[in-house]
C-alpha cells in the first residue's frame, strides 16, 4: 500500500444498495485506483411487469474504466453476485473472493458463455490482496450461506472496514466462528469507517445460531413419522440443508432437492465438501417413486411465493413430476421478504385446499445480525465514522441509533443515497457530489432496453387494454378505401358491448371523414385526430382510458 499522495482522501461511492434490499454494490476510489465491492441484482417490484430483474447502473465505472482494479466479492448470495454476467459486459476486471462464492459466480459466467473472458482468484480467509492504492483482507463471518467475508479495505486516507451481510454464530453448522478477534485487532490499529449490515437493524437482541433450526427439525420429523415432508427453503441456505439431510439420515429417510436454483447451488456445495452426504441420504428427483412417501423429504424452492418456483407449481398443481397429497406437510423454512407476504399466503391457501398441512413457525433463523450483534462489531472496530449500508432507509435509520448510542457523534454518521461520493479522510468526512446511478431493468435477453416508458405502457395496458383502429387509405387520393375497423383486446367483452364498439366506430369514422373533407394528408395528423374523438368518447362512456393504437394502410387501386 501506498504513501498517502498530497493529502489525496479516499472516496466511498455506493452504486446500488442502499435504500432498498438488493443491488449491492460500492466503489472505493483513491487517486488512480478504484475497486468495486459486490456486485449484485434486485428482484422487480409488482408495478414492474414482465421485467425479471434489476442491475445497478455502471456508467461510473465505465467512464472511469482504467482507474477500476478489480472487483470484491463478500458472498454468493445474488442481491451480491447475480449482475456479474450483465454488468461484466460493459466492464471487464479481475474478480476476487472466497471458494464457494467463486464456484457459483463461476456457473453464471458458464451459463453466458463467459468463463474464459473474466480473470478470477480465489482468497482465503485472513488472506489479503493488493489491488491499486488498495489492499483487501478477507475477514471470516457467519451468514445463511457459507465462505461469507468481511472485508478490511486499507488506503492511505486509513482503514474501512465492510461487514457484508453478517451475523454471530458462536455454533455454527459448517466451518468456524466469525472472527471476532481479528475484528478487534483492526479495531486496535484504528479504524476510519465502518460499513454495517442494516437489515435487521430493527431487531432488539441476538440473532439466533443456525444450530437452533435442527433442534426444531428434529421435533418436525418425529411428530410426522408416518407422513412424507416437503420442506421449502431459500436455494442458498446451504447450513439449513445440511441440517435437513443429518435429521434425515437420523430418521431413515432419503432426501430429494426440486427447483434449479436448489440443485446448482447444492449440488456446487456437495461438490466443494461444504455438504457432508456421506450416508448417500441425497436422492434424484427420478428415483422418488422407488421409496415410500413416507420415507421422503422433499427440499424445494418456492419459500416467497414465488410464481414459478417448484413449491409454486406443486400447490397449483402444474408440477410435471410431483403432486402434492392431502396429509402431506408442508414447511416454510423461512419468513416472507417484506412485500411477500400476499404471495407467500396464496401458496398457502392453496396448499391447504388440497389437504396438505403447513407448518409455518420457528424453522427459520435470519442469517443477518440484530441490534446486539451489531453493537459487538461496533465494539470492536471502534469506528471514527458510521456508513450503514445493506437495507431500506429505516434499516439504515435503525442502525444510525445504535452508532450514535454506542458514542459515535451525529455528525461522523452518514446516511448515504445511492450515487452520494463521501469523501473521507482523518480530520473531515464531506459528501462532494454525485454520479450517475439507478436500475437498469433486464427482460429476458433485453438489458436496458426497457425503460420508464416501456414500464407506463405496459401498466396501461394492463389497467385499461387497447383498442386499434385499422383503416386504409388511397395511394393518392387519400379516399378511405376501407375502415376504420376496431379491434380491442382487455377493453370490453366485445360481445356483449356491441352497441358501444358500433358508436365507437362511427365516432372513429367521423374523425376521419372530418380530417378528409379539410383534405388532411398528414397520416400523424390523422391518427392524432381519431385517437382524441375516440379517448373522449370512450372516457365519457366507460370512465376508462385504453390505450388507442390507429394503423393506416395505403393501397393502391
């Protein structure tokens, strides 16, 4: 690491993230350097029709492309890594971060078809690399998935340190404790900015060990001897797998994963040994049928409701290869994402019409830290100043209190916006400006080419349908040859509207004729008198607004 270069200060501009659950991703700039950490994508609101997803805007990175060394990646979760293959396409440097979260980053960039154009290495915990200006030692934490890292990033301007997404667990299912005590040596050395997990930041007390689930499980599986389980999780939930396949083994049962995001990820993690199989409990979908129902577990996607995940699809009885049975029970191992409960509730009812029986209590822990946990770290790091990161504005809110209670002054607590550049140093913290940022909306094969408008269209459309009037026109002349016709789809039921599609029909006629009789050749000026004749005449009917689509063909006699 270098000299710090005429009292240059060190620059943390976050890219996505902040504000919202999803989209993780933060630039660190000093002098020539930058490094990027996470760098992740946000699942689509419900006005957001037929968009999958959404990745962080990197014109940023790309106007500063050759000052971007590398990019750090803290664990395999895709509000973290999901952008990778999209965002890699405009801005192409070396990836580092630990073993399991490269070998799913890894299946991403296979499936684009991109394995060979992007460096990768793979950093152990404790180890550190240096990268420009920069040097990042990857720090051993707990989360609801394995090989999470927090990261010391060390500048001239002095040491950040990035907790990823964290918790404490003392007793953790797979591999060792977070490390605390390097934590704390940090802290020693002094520590410019803590970065923080907000997302429970709400939650008084202690998150509890991942451990506590298999004592829950162990209780499920014993009550229900004689019933066969299906039991949903998130994919990524590797521990929580794991304990579902020990208490498996321990009731003589074998277990099944359905949804692909379960099997590539499980699969990945057996593969790597951060799944013990051992008692070979693990079974393909195919080989089900050669065992009782009783004698099954089934491990499925589809805990969010989510429409075409496997659980999903089971409960609507669309599943190609499973049916669910009256008596069959079903566990939600995990707690609906705020803004997914209606979906989570549908899945429910329709599991319980077809007689299953669904457990829904404590078969869930969060991987992330509550208050207590939160207040270690800060403990610990004895941070000069307070960045709150991962979450919406009143996780980052809740995470502020518990700094300016530990003793950190209001003024060295930032609060940032996506875009803000905070510019840091020992004797001053400033937010200098802003750079461009937002979402860029992906549909299906589509980056970007989908916008606010194309979102509008598709609401309105939605909400109100369309109505088209189709008519032809003269070469020369401009006589109206045939037309106009109309054809609406999601307006009214053509049917038993005849008298209103009829009158609409004469009104679009008479807005033609007019324009015609004034000799009006301009088509734009045609079509924009027809669709206002017709707007108002439907809104007066109907006190609805279609979207009206006029097409004019041309012929020639």
């Amino acid at each position: 690491m270098k000299a710090q270069k005429n009292n240059e200060k060190l620059k943390i501009i976050p890219l996505g993230g902040l504000e919202q659950i999803g989209m993780n991703m933060t630039a660190f700039e000093y002098g020539d350097s930058i490094i990027v950490v996470d760098c992740g994508l946000a699942f689509p609101e419900d006005d957001m029709l037929g968009i999958d997803f959404c990745i962080p805007d990197v014109t940023f990175l790309e106007e500063n492309y050759s000052k971007v060394k590398g990019m750090v990646i803290t664990h395999g979760h895709e509000d973290h890594i999901g952008a990778i293959p999209y965002v890699f396409q405009k801005i192409n440097v070396p990836i580092y971060c630990t073993k399991l979260t490269m070998a799913l980053i890894d299946k991403k960039l296979e499936e684009h078809g991109m394995l060979q154009m992007v460096k990768r290495k793979v950093v152990k915990f404790g180890q550190s690399i240096n990268l420009g200006d920069f040097r990042i030692e990857f720090i051993k934490t707990n989360h609801s998935i394995q090989d999470a890292a927090a990261l010391a990033i060390y500048s001239p301007a002095g040491i950040v340190v990035h907790t990823g997404d964290f918790k404490i667990d003392y007793t953790p299912v797979y591999g060792d404790a977070i490390d605390l005590q390097r934590f704390a040596e940090i802290g020693k050395k002094g520590v410019l900015a803590l970065m923080c997990d907000s997302t429970n930041a709400e939650r008084p007390g202690f998150t509890m060990s991942e451990r506590t689930v298999g004592r829950v499980f162990d209780r499920i599986f014993s009550e229900h001897q004689k019933q066969r389980l299906i039991i949903a999780t998130f994919a990524s939930n590797v521990d929580r797998v794991q304990q579902i396949i020990n208490t498996a083994r321990k009731y003589g049962r074998k277990v099944c994963l359905e949804g692909r995001s379960m099997v590539n990820v499980i699969g990945t993690a057996v593969e790597l040994g951060y799944i013990d199989d051992s008692g070979n409990t693990l079974i393909e979908l195919d080989e089900l049928k050669n065992y009782p129902r009783e004698k099954t577990v089934l491990v499925t996607t589809g805990s969010q409701g989510e429409s075409m995940a496997a659980l999903s699809r089971m409960a609507a009885n669309i599943h190609k290869k499973i049916k669910i049975m009256p008596g069959d029970v079903i566990i939600f191992s995990s707690h609906p994402i705020p803004g997914n409960e209606k979906a989570v509730s549908n899945v429910i009812n329709e599991l319980s019409e077809i007689g299953a029986e669904v457990v829904f209590e404590d078969t869930h822990v969060s991987g992330h830290a509550c208050q207590e946990d939160i207040k270690l770290i800060y403990a610990l790091v004895k941070p000069k100043y307070a960045i709150p990161v991962h979450g919406e504005r009143r996780h980052l809110q809740a995470q502020a209190h518990i700094a300016e209670s530990l003793g950190i002054p209001k003024e060295n607590i930032w609060l940032l916006h996506s875009g803000d550049v905070l510019e840091l140093g020992n004797d001053s913290a400033r937010i200098i400006g802003k750079v461009q940022t937002g979402q860029i909306l992906v549909d299906g094969l589509g980056v970007g080419d989908v916008g606010n408008i194309v979102i509008r269209d598709r609401q309105h459309l939605a909400e109100d349908g369309i109505v088209i009037v189709v008519m032809t026109l003269e070469q020369h002349s401009n006589r109206l040859l045939a037309g106009p016709d109309i054809v609406s789809r999601g307006f009214v039921y053509v049917r038993e509207s005849e008298d209103l599609m009829d009158e609409a029909n004469r009104v679009a006629s008479e807005a033609v004729n007019k324009c015609l009789d004034r000799n009006i050749t301009d088509w734009s000026k045609i079509k924009s008198e027809v669709k206002d004749a017709l707007s108002a005449f439907i809104w007066r009917r109907t006190q609805r607004r279609p979207m009206i689509l006029p097409i004019i063909m041309e012929a020639s006699v």
